[in-house]
C-alpha cells in the first residue's frame, strides 16, 4: 500500500464509547464518521493509549455464559425485555 493510501487508513475506527457488542461498534463507527463531518470535537479510540478494551469490561459486570449460537458471552444489558422494564398488560 502506497504511503499516501495508508495515511487515509483510520485505526482504530469508532468513539470511545464502551461498544462491546457488533452492533455498538457500528454506532461508534457512525458516530465518529457524523462527528468528522460537522467539525465536533469527539473521543476517538485512536487517541487512546494501550489497547481499546483495557480492563474488558467498561463498566459492565463480565458475562459468564456463553449466548445460545453466536459464541460470544451473554450480557443482560444486551436483552431489549430487561431494558423496557416489566411487562403491563
């Protein structure tokens, strides 16, 4: 790769924003992205020092069981009925 081509190359991508998850990543990613365009100051992963998951887990209690098909850790707040509360009916 060229010199020039890889100063464009942006790495890590995405706000330190704590995202764990593939969805996540993609609003941090879009987040920088909409940050870059309209002139806004923003806490990129680039700017940190060391790596970007730096004690795993930003806060979150660790998961402990693995989520049926897709061998990543299971994680409560990653559950939309959790979030919204309980159930009226």
């Amino acid at each position: 790769m060229a010199d020039a081509a890889q100063d464009r190359v942006m790495a890590p991508i995405g706000l330190d924003i704590g995202a764990r998850t593939p969805e996540e990543t993609a609003v941090a990613i879009c987040a920088e992205i909409i940050a870059a365009r309209t002139g806004r100051p923003a806490p990129s992963l680039r700017d940190r020092s060391g790596p970007i998951h730096a004690g795993g887990d930003h806060g979150r209690a660790p998961a402990t069981e693995p989520a049926p098909g897709n061998g990543r850790a299971a994680d409560p707040a990653d559950d939309p009925a959790q979030a919204a509360g309980p159930r009226r009916t």
